[in-house]
C-alpha cells in the first residue's frame, strides 16, 4: 500500500472499512509527517497522544459496527475552534493558554463522525490576514517553493494558512478552515488544494473565535472536491446554538459528485478582469471556462457592478464587527493580563501587549467607523452597499447556476513581500470578498501551475445553500484539470 | 397643584424623565440558559455566553420576549413587530463582553402611557417613550478588598425591560407616584417583581430645571441606579435645587451621569464614567431582527388581567368606595383580591374599611403579608357577617379581631368560648342602667337640669358595667328614655 | 481622509489599547491610508438602499425558557488571570 498520507479521504474509508488499514496506523502515519514537516509551523499545537487515543476508540467502534462516517480520518484543526481541553488561541498572545471548557460545534460534530484530531493549526492571528505572518506564534510557510527560487519561503495564504500548508503536504487528510473574507479559499488556491466556504449559515459558528460575526463561516480544506464534500457533510447542520444557524437539512454532497454539468450557464463576471490583471491568473482563468464548455456547460458573461466597493465595504464591516467582538479580549476572565494600576490601565496593556499589529489596526479602524458622527458615512454605507452587492449577485444567479471567477489575484509570494503596506495585502481578497459579503458558497480548486511553478486556484460561486451545483461543477473542473502536482517539500512518497 | 423651588431670582419648575430598569421574570437569562434566580453564590449562576468567553453566541428566551410584549401592552404601547438588537459598546469589569446586548433604534415597544394617582385625589396621564429589551451587566463589589474590586457575574445577562418615560414628570411626589403605579403594573401583569431592595427595579432619574412658566429644556443630569421609591424623590429634590443655586449663582450645569448618596441624601459626580461614552451603537451581527407574530401578540393581549386603573374604576363603581379608597386597595393585586373576596355579598364600605383599618395594621404589626395573611379573608368576612346579624357591636368585632389574630381561630368559635356574644336583651341592658343611675344620683340630675353631655359618661359606664358586649345603639336609646323619665 | 494624533490618541482609548506617544505618528499615517483606501465607497449610490446586516434570510429563533446552563462556577473561573479570589474575578479597585 503507498504511503497513507498521500491517501484521500474517501480512499483511506475504503481501505479502513476493508481492513486493511487501522485508524492508529493511520493516525501514526500522519503523526510522523506532522513531526517531519514542523519546519512549515503549521501546527500551533500538536495533540498526537490524543489522536492516538481517539485513533484507537475509532479501531473500537468499527470492530463493532458502530463507526461514524468519518471514522478514523486525522484531520487538523485550526486554531480559531474552540477544542474542549486543548489550548485555543487564535493566534494570539491575548489567548495564550488559554484552555476552554467546551467544544465548537463543527468540531464537536467532526467527533460525532468519528474523525482523530492531530493538533490545531496556525493561523493568522484572530483570522485576520491573508498571508498567515500576523501569526504570534510566526509564519506558516508555504510547502510550494519557486522554480526560480527554491531558497525563498512563500506564504500559504490566509487566514487558514496553516490548515492549507498542512493539508498540501500531507500532514494530515483535510483540516477545518474559516473564511471571513476568503480565508479558506485564498490560502486553498497558494497552496493548491480544494476549500469550500460554504452558505452563511451552513455550518455553526458557535465555539469559533469570532472575528466579523456576519461574515465568518467554517468549511472544510482538503486535496479532493470529494474529500471536501465529505467533511463539509460531517462539519455541516442547524444548530440552535447560533441564531444566524440555518434550518436546512445537509444534503450528501458527495452524490452532487459526478453529475453532469451539461447545459449548466456559468457566469463570468466582467468586473474580475481588471486592466493589469495577472496574465497568468487571467490565462488560467480562460482554461477553466474551456474545461466548462467541452463539459457542455455555457459561459455567460454577466455584470457585476458594485464589486469594486466590495473590499471598501468589507475593510469597513469587517473591522466594526471585530472591534466589538475583540472587546472581551482585556485579561478579567481569561487569556493574557497585563496587571495595572487601575481598571483602564490593565485593559490597556493587556490589550496592547495581546494585539499584534493587524489586529490592533482593524481594531482601532472598526473602533472609528463606528464612533459618533462616522457611522453613516462609513459603516451604515458600508451596510448599504453590501446590499447592492448581494443584488447583483441574486440578479446574475437569475440568469446562471454558478459563477467562475479566479480565487486570488496571484500565486503564493515571499515572506515578508507586501507586509509594509496593509491595503496592498488586502488586495489578495479582491475576489472572495464580494462573496462573503453576499454570504454565498464559494470553493477554489486548483487549476494549474504558474510559470514559476506555483499553484493558481479557480473560485466557483454558488447560489445560497446550493453546494450542491459548486461541488458538481467543481468535480467536472478537477478532472478537467487533472491537477496532480505535488509542492517540492514532502512531495507524496515522504519527507 | 404646581411643585416649584422658590428660588432669589423667582420660582423654579421640574422636568423629570424617568429611565426604569425592570428585570423580566423568567427562569433563564435573555441570550443564555442560565438561572436567573437572586442570591446564589457568586458566578454560579453563570454560562461561559454570559462570561463572554470566545465563540459563544446568543440565543434569545421566548418568555423574555413574550413579558416585554405584555408588559408593552399593559401600558397600551405601540408593539412593534419588528425590533432589533444592537450592541452599545463600552469597556467595564462587570460587562464580559465588552459590550450591553440592548435595543437601540428600533426597541420592541414604542409610545405609551402611564396614568399617576396623587394625593390630592388628582391624576395625570404621564409619555411612556420607549420599552426596550436588554441584558444586565454583572456586579462589582468594591468593599470587599483594600486593593482589588471583586466581580460576580450571576447577574450578567438576565433580561431587563428598560422603561424610559417622557419628560412629562414635574415634582418628586410625581415621580414617586409614576414608579408606584409601574411598579404595580408590572406586578399585576407577572412581568417583573417589583423588588427594589433586590435590584430587580432600578431607577435612572433625568432632572433639570427651568423657570416657572418658560418651556425651555435645559442641560439634564441623570442620577444613576437608585433603589427606592423615597431615595428617588430624595434625590430628585437635591438635584433640582442644586441646578436652581447654580443656574443663581450664575453658573452652568454641566450634562453629566450622578450617583445619590443616600446616607448623606446628597447627589455626586460618577468619577468613573466621567468622560464621555461613545457607546458605538451597531445591530449584533451574532443576532438578526427580532420578527413578532401579531397573533402571538394577541394572545398576550386576551391574557391581560384587569389592570389597577381598571380594577380601581370598578371598585369605584361596583363598592362605591372613594377613589382613595379604591386606589390603595388596587396598588397590589393581592390587596385587591383580598377586599373581593371579603368584600363579596356584604357591606362593600364596611369591608374596605375593615380591610384598610384593622387588617392593613394587622399587617404591619405582624410583618405578614397579604398573601400570606394573619387572618384569612373567609374569617374577616365572617366576623363582618357577626357584626350585621347583631351578634357583634363594633367594639365587640375588634376584640375578637384581636383574638383571631393572636389564637387564628374563627370568629364564630371565639364568640362562642369567650361568650362575646353582644347583649341585646332589653330588661338586662335596663337593670345595667338602672344600677349605674342609682349608683350616681347627682350625675343624673345634672342631666336632667339639661347637662347632656354628661350621657356619653353614662354610656361607658353603663358598656363597663356589661363588659362591652351591651349593644352599644340599645344602651343608648334606653338610657335616653330612661333619663326622660 | 486624515487622523491626528489627537484622534489616534482617542479611538486608542475608546477601544482601550495603549499607544505609546512615540507611535501616534505612524499609527495615524497607516490609519490614514485605510481610511483613504475605503472612501471609494461615497462614490456608491445608495440612494433608497437599506442597509443590510445580515444576509440569513431568516427572523431570530427563540429558545424556551428552561434553565440548562450555568451551575459550573469552577469551569468559569478557572482560566481567570492569576486564579480566582473566593469566587470572584478581580480586577484593580474601581472608584465610582
Ligand atoms: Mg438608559
Ligand atoms: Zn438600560
């Protein structure tokens, strides 16, 4: 048998359902990789003792029949869910140490399916940014390299950066991600591997670091559409922990699998191909409405308008809502204290020493927008245009089943290239944000290599709750694409 | 009459606004399962939603939602069936959130009004602005170390209705009234409890003043958190004389939130709120527009009880009693209940009185409660009963109210062991005076040279010499024919 | 649009972060360029448009009013900075 952590999600079910492979052999095998490829610090935590004790609870229950649907796979986790016992910590200083009580419920329903957890993965801190270097505990890196440059450390994406670094080079079968604002899809794209944001309100936000509440969702990353579909299946439901929660049956996305995409109206938006939009993006991006026309499926190009407000919109919403979720951050109850002389003062330095830089920036942004006399003009318009861009979102998806569009506007770069300049990293969201804004599904696969060598991803957008069309469109796409390169550290076969 | 402060440059009005905090009974907080019941231990009755801790989320209780809208419909508010939930952002150790879950531009009940009884037998129908749903904030406890302020956060997140008048309010007796009438209202609809010494009312007093006859508003000081209906008019009072000595003094009053300090019955500056909040007020994203079913809204209406204005003009009308009257005895449901029952099929006057004289004291002097009464009203009734069938005068019916009391037996039972039974029998009440006038010739020739005075001493007499149970009418008739004689 | 110093300082304090006087320069540079970057959005016309704030095309779920939290003071507690004090959390002595 090849190596099991070059095995997909759907395949190691198979080989455990027939035998031939335990859970703990499993889980053992990707507790190795994880321990050879901690150069990527893609783990913030590695719980390996108990992964192997879950590993062995899964052996259990399927001797007895009693196995979940997942039972036995070894994910990551990222470190925005909160993990019963296991230190959280969002990345942060603020959080260090800190153990809650209590279990998200994505992760809690990811248990319910039987699935082992290897550890919690790194991110940017509280899941803002999209090149995982706000990191306190440092920046994950890419395990892609450049043809020209194999020296060069490239970023994985973010926010779920170490989730994507970890899922392409086989540290564990999938991962949980969250995407505010294409944090799971961006980072999916730099490091060539498949992620889904679904509908808002798909998957519970309850027990998940919130961030930008109206716009955070979980979704699942791993190296399949299939393997995605199945653990958006585990990871998804109603739950009644969460108000905004949706009350719709999950369906088997795995059976949208397959499908045939003929007739399918594809729209491709107009707006996403700026002046100075990156050759190769804008060439990949080509090939894919290709693969969707000799598919049967229609390109249909459609209009956009508001997008280019999304990411204004978004640099006004997104900080609002996490200046007053980040409120609780300020060492009474738990996580970092910085003691002070007075009440004011301890919140002050705790929350100065805790922050790191982006995230005190978003904070003080989302703290003005908000302040008396700016609210209508910053985030009241905000709100206002966001509705403009969901109407011309529900207008397009009269006319088509989904939209193509690319997933970032270039392949992964350095460490350390665009981090001066925090608008210029902003811009690596310019085609997810719009949308996250609308709440709508959207998943990257990946399409190819640059000329560098580096992983390009495609985004597909879908009506709200309608996974179903993405994944099938999806799969018809990953074929098409037949993408099976593999990034230069841990190349499938072994460190 | 017009309340006014008499000041050197001439006489002062009031303009009063009153911001009510009402905590909501139900067993659960507003956004978590948390108990809501007062006096546990500290942070026992806490979830990690309500401690703020990462990742929870709110989920509203239907019962608090469905009290704000009884309690809207009792002071015939406007329901509205869309409302929202915003965040006020503020930074305090009892706030673990770091923001107040509450309502902002679109509360869940708009304009009402609310009807106040004053002493004077006058009423004043007082803008009820807005009712809004919120959580409370925890509590800090500042005397219990020499350096650190302790925090216990039961109480963070249970429901409050924030009850906020119009600036209609012109005096402290208003005030003192508008806050006993809701505070009756509350009760009589089981939205709230009422219990000030518990927190579970509290009072934000907004005073300025203006000279009598303009119309101007001027800067308003709001008194934080006081917890009785007396401190409030205290308060009031304080606050409204110290802006007329400034105003007079040639000074400006300063916008400003106030503690009242009630030993000293002084109102002060709150140093820690000192600069102004930015509350940054948005609609919480973890939660989405609270939408009301209008058939759910009136059910609640069907299910109202009579309310005291209600409850009063019908006690008015159906006992004739006096508004007084019928305005005490409806301020608590309790109280009310108790007159009907013991009120029922009998002398409605009698019975009012009965209840408001001897019970009302019997209350007091024992510390008992209405609902938990020293004599029930089935036995107030019956001893009522005695005294219209002659079986007891007056005078005997509160002797025996004194033993029912004391020994909680019937007063049937107590007439018949302490033979109390009133004495009507003509020939004994004429050999009782027959004796006392014997016994006092000079007396009764005084009396008959036209000293009538004098009879009211011949009646005690004649009441000592029966030991109280003569009928008191018959003693006197008898006396005064005997007299003529 | 531009922020001073003075503005810095105050968004600091309302969001309760402490900004050494030696950083305020900076700090309001890069806000600066924030806030310059999102001000493309007065151009949107927005005329009649609601605000949206939230895309869950839903009204708010009610729960029933049944105790069934709480009860686990130690749990609350137990990550407080430095432990907890007879129960309490604690914080500096607030003077109100
Ligand atoms: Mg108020
Ligand atoms: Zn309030």
């Amino acid at each position: 048998m090849s190596d099991p952590t070059t095995l997909g999600i759907a395949d190691a079910l198979r080989l455990l359902a027939d035998g031939e492979i335990s859970a703990v052999e499993l889980t053992r095998a990707h507790i190795e990789r994880m321990e050879a490829g901690r150069a990527l610090n893609a783990f913030i935590t590695e719980t390996p003792d108990l992964a192997l004790a879950q590993a062995k609870e899964s052996d259990t229950r399927r001797t007895r029949g009693e196995e979940g649907r997942l039972d036995g796979i070894p994910l990551g986790i990222k470190d925005l869910f909160c993990t019963e016992g296991v230190q959280t910590s969002a990345a942060s200083a603020i959080l260090k140490g800190f153990v809650p009580p209590y279990e998200s419920t994505v992760t809690a329903n990811l248990k319910a399916a039987g699935t082992v957890m290897l550890g919690k993965l790194n991110l940017d801190e509280f899941a803002m940014g999209s090149a995982n270097v706000t990191s306190h505990f440092g920046p994950v890196e890419n395990p892609w390299k450049r043809r020209s440059d194999k020296n060069a450390k490239l970023v994985p994406g973010g926010s779920s950066g170490g989730s994507a670094a970890a899922v392409a080079s086989g540290l564990c079968m999938g991962a949980t991600g969250t995407d505010t604002g294409g944090s799971i899809r961006q980072p999916a794209s730099f490091c060539g591997i498949v992620g889904i944001k679904p509908t808002y309100g798909r998957c519970s936000r309850f027990g998940v670091v919130a961030f930008a509440s109206s716009l955070d969702q979980p979704g699942p990353m791993a190296r399949s559409v299939e393997d995605c579909a199945l653990l958006l299946g585990a990871m998804a439901g109603h739950d009644s922990k969460d108000s905004t929660s949706a009350p719709m049956a999950v369906p088997d996305f795995t059976k949208a699998l397959g499908g045939s995409v003929k007739g399918l109206k594809v729209g491709i938006p107009t707006e996403y191909r700026p002046d100075g939009l990156n050759a190769e993006v804008a060439a990949i991006w080509d090939r894919g409405v290709e693969w969707l026309k000799e598919a049967g499926a229609e390109p249909v190009s459609i209009s956009l308008p508001a997008t280019r407000y999304a990411l204004p919109a978004y640099y006004i919403i997104a900080p609002a809502e996490c200046s007053s979720n980040l409120a609780r951050y300020d060492g009474v109850r738990f996580g970092l204290r910085v003691e002070g002389a007075t009440l004011d003062d301890l919140y002050r330095e705790t929350r100065a020493a805790g922050f790191g830089a982006e995230v005190r920036r978003r904070i003080l942004i989302g703290t003005y927008v908000l302040s008396a006399g700016y609210y209508d003009a910053y985030y009241n318009k905000a709100q206002k245009v966001r509705r403009l861009i969901a109407d011309d979102f529900a207008r397009a998806f009269q006319n088509v089943d989904v939209i193509l569009t690319p997933t970032a506007p270039s392949a992964a770069f350095g460490i350390g290239e665009k981090s001066d300049d925090p608008v210029t990293m902003w811009l690596n969201d310019i085609f997810t944000i719009p949308a996250s804004l609308a709440g709508l599904p959207g998943l990257s696969l990946p399409a190819g290599l640059n000329q560098d060598g580096l992983p390009l991803g495609l985004q597909l957008i879908g009506r709200p709750f309608d996974e179903e069309t993405v994944f099938r469109v999806a799969a018809a796409m990953e074929k098409a694409a037949d993408f099976t390169a593999k990034p230069d550290l841990f190349a499938a076969g072994g460190a | 009459m017009t309340y006014l402060i008499e000041g050197e440059t001439g006489e002062w009005e009031l303009v009063i606004g009153l911001e009510v905090h009402a905590q909501v009974v139900s067993n659960a907080k507003l956004f978590s399962g948390a108990a809501t019941r007062f006096g546990a231990e500290p942070n026992s009755q806490v979830s990690f939603i309500d401690a703020g801790f990462p990742g929870m989320l709110p989920v509203i209780n239907r019962v608090c939602v469905e009290q704000a809208v009884r309690t809207g419909l009792g002071l015939k508010a406007k329901i509205n069936l869309t409302s929202v939930f915003a965040r006020k952002n503020y930074f305090y150790a009892d706030l673990p959130q770091g923001y107040q879950i509450s309502q902002y531009e679109q509360p869940i009940v708009g304009n009402g009004t609310l009807t106040i009884d004053l002493a004077d037998g006058t009423s004043k129908v007082i803008g009820i602005e807005r009712l809004h749903l919120e959580q409370d904030a925890g509590k800090s406890m500042h005397d219990q170390h020499p350096t650190r302020s302790y925090i216990d956060l039961n109480r963070s997140g249970v429901a409050l209705m924030e009850i906020v008048s119009k600036p209609d309010l012109r005096s402290p007796e208003e005030a003192g009234a508008y806050i006993a009438k809701l505070r009756s209202i509350l009760r009589y609809l089981g939205t709230c409890d009422g219990n000030m010494q518990e927190g579970s009312l509290r009072c934000d007093a907004n005073v300025s003043v203006r000279p009598k006859g303009s119309d101007e508003l001027r800067t308003r000081c709001e008194i934080k958190n006081v917890n009785s209906i007396r401190f409030v008019q205290q308060a009031i009072e304080y606050e409204a004389r110290r802006h007329v000595e400034v105003y007079e003094s040639g000074g400006t009053i300063d916008q400003e939130t106030r503690l009242f300090d009630s030993s000293k019955g002084e109102t002060r500056s709150m140093r820690s709120k000192e600069h102004a909040h930015d509350y940054r007020y948005f609609p919480d994203p973890d939660l989405l527009p609270l939408v009301l079913d209008p058939a759910m809204v009136e059910e609640i209406g069907r299910s109202l009880p009579e309310l005291p204005d209600e409850k009063k003009d019908r006690f008015v009308h159906e006992y004739g009693l006096s508004a007084y009257d019928a305005g005490v005895l409806v301020a608590e449901q309790a109280s009310a209940d108790f007159f009907e029952t013991v009120a029922k099929g009998r002398d409605s006057k009698l019975a009012a009185n009965w209840v408001m004289g001897d019970f009302f004291g019997a209350l007091n002097a024992t510390g008992r409660t209405v609902e938990d009464p020293p004599v029930s009203a089935a036995d107030l009734g019956a001893l009522i009963d005695l005294i219209k069938d002659g079986t007891l005068s007056g005078r005997l019916a509160k002797d025996v109210f004194a033993l029912m009391l004391e020994t909680g037996k019937a007063p049937a039972v107590l007439v018949e062991e302490k033979g109390l039974r009133q004495v009507t029998d003509t020939s004994a009440i004429e050999a009782a005076i027959d004796q006392v006038m014997a016994a006092n010739p000079d007396k009764v020739a005084e009396i008959k040279g036209g000293k009538d005075k004098l009879m009211g001493w011949f009646v005690g007499q004649v009441m000592k010499a029966t030991q109280g149970k003569a009928n008191p009418a018959m003693v006197n008739e008898l006396l005064a024919n005997k007299m003529k004689d | 649009m531009s922020l001073d110093r003075t503005t810095v300082r105050a968004i600091a304090n309302l969001a309760r972060i402490a900004v050494p006087d030696e950083d305020l320069d900076h700090l309001a540079g890069e806000l600066s360029n924030i806030l310059t970057f999102v001000e493309d959005l007065s151009s949107a016309d927005t005329d009649g448009i609601e605000p949206m704030s939230s895309v869950a095309a839903m009204s708010l779920p009610m729960r029933d009013d049944v105790v069934t939290d709480g009860g686990y003071a130690d749990k609350v507690l137990a990550n407080a900075p430095g432990g907890a004090t007879e129960g309490f959390f604690t914080v500096p002595k607030v003077v109100e």
